[in-house]
C-alpha cells in the first residue's frame, strides 16, 4: 500500500505476520495482518496488537474446523 510505512513486523503464526504501519500523511498508527508466504494484506486498520492477533486466532480456528484447512493455509496444532 503506498502511502504508509512498516514501523514492526512479527510472525503471529505459520500463515500470518502482524504489521504496525503509520500513515504518512495523517501520522495514524494502526496494524495489520499479512499472509506469511505472500506477504499480502490480509485485514487493515485494525485499532491495537490485541486486535490483529484475535483476528489471527479466528482464522487458525476455522482452517483446524474446515476438513484439510482453508486452502493455503499450514496446519497448525
């Protein structure tokens, strides 16, 4: 996304990396979640850490509830 700057990244799982990002022309911080292989946004503008990794968990959750996981995915235990 142009326009915004990567302040922290960390791997929240095998399939997600949680980002914190400011905004260069508004100076907002949020963070946001990307695909661990493709680094691809996944969710943006999420308001805290604590948010972003619910949103990490959730989708974990459902790949282990869907029958061979959400396509893409690496299962995790």
């Amino acid at each position: 996304m142009i326009g915004r700057e990567i302040l922290e990244e960390e791997e929240a799982s095998a399939n997600y990396v949680l980002r914190q990002v400011r905004m260069r022309r508004t100076g907002e911080l949020s963070w946001e979640v990307a695909s661990a292989e493709t680094g691809a946004t996944v969710a943006a503008g999420l308001a805290d850490r604590a948010e972003a990794l619910r949103f990490v968990r959730g989708w974990e959750t459902l790949s282990r509830r869907v029958d061979g996981g959400l396509p893409g995915h690496k299962l995790v235990h």
